[in-house]
C-alpha cells in the first residue's frame, strides 16, 4: 500500500529512478523543452522546481548541492549562469507542463515541460535580435504614390497606358 506516498515510482526502483530524473532535469537544463511522458513531466517539475529555486542564490553551498542531484557540472553552471538570473523575480512556478496527446506506439500521454521564462511566444518582452514584421505591400515613400496617382489620372486607352 502506498498511504501518503507521494513519490511517483515509475515502475523503477531508486537508483534507476533519482538517475532518469537526473538525465531528464540535465536535458531540461540544457534545452529549456523537452518531450517526454506525462507521469515522467511530473515528477520532474517536483524534482526540478526546488533546485532552480536553490540555484536563485549563488553560493558555494548551494552549488554542491544542485550538483548531488544533477551529477553534471555543464547543466549545473547553466543552471546557476543562465536560468537563475531569468528566474530572479519569480516566486515559483518556474515549469509549464502542456499535454500533446498519446504516443501512437503504446497510447502513452505524452507531454512538453518547458522552462516558463524561455519561452518567446508567451513572455512579454521581445528577444534582443526581434526583426520587424515583414508586409506584401511595397514600401515607397509618399510623394512617390502621389506622383504617380497624378499621372495616372488622364484617360488611358485599351492597353492600360495613359495618352
């Protein structure tokens, strides 16, 4: 029975479980995104959340100890160089976890958990390197528009050219 157990086992034991979270936390770290299933995205935002929050303040301490969960010194400096100078204001909620349907080999529920602060499409601010909306329409100058709407007055023959 598992009264009060709020652990989700995975069908693994600990050892293969702390080091799949580990491996999932490390690409979360280093993608931002990724997709895996919807029970292993859980577990994840439970695994990963207070490490981020960890990762707010910079210091020896807390570094050893992101690392005992991460085992990996490149995710754990883009933890602390990257996500936590994004992540300084927020209080919490730094995942978002978006149901994309079943997998079609098994019909397994399939997710995307995404880093909330590297996400283009829902943050306010635009990135730095934003281009300008690009139109059809020509974008000539007023007095080119102008010029030609008044030579384009007179009367034109057949062919669409004026006499």
């Amino acid at each position: 029975m598992r009264h009060g157990n709020k652990n989700n086992a995975l069908s693994r034991k600990k050892a293969h479980r702390d080091a799949l979270l580990s491996n999932l936390a490390c690409s979360l770290i280093a993608h931002k995104r990724i997709n895996t299933t919807l029970a292993k995205a859980r577990a994840l935002r439970r695994y990963v959340e207070p490490l981020i929050t960890r990762s707010k303040d910079d210091s020896m301490h807390n570094r050893r100890t992101v690392f005992t969960y991460l085992q990996n010194k490149e995710a754990t400096a883009a933890l602390f160089r990257d996500v936590a100078p994004k992540v300084a204001e927020r209080p919490g909620g730094y995942t978002r976890i978006i149901k994309l349907g079943n997998r079609l080999g098994d019909a397994s529920e399939m997710a995307m958990i995404e880093l909330v602060d590297f996400n283009t499409v829902y943050t306010k601010e635009k990135p730095a390197g934003a281009e300008v909306k690009k139109t059809r329409r020509s974008r000539r100058p007023a007095a080119a528009t102008k010029a030609e709407g008044k030579a384009s007055e007179g009367p034109t023959t057949e062919e669409g050219k004026a006499e």
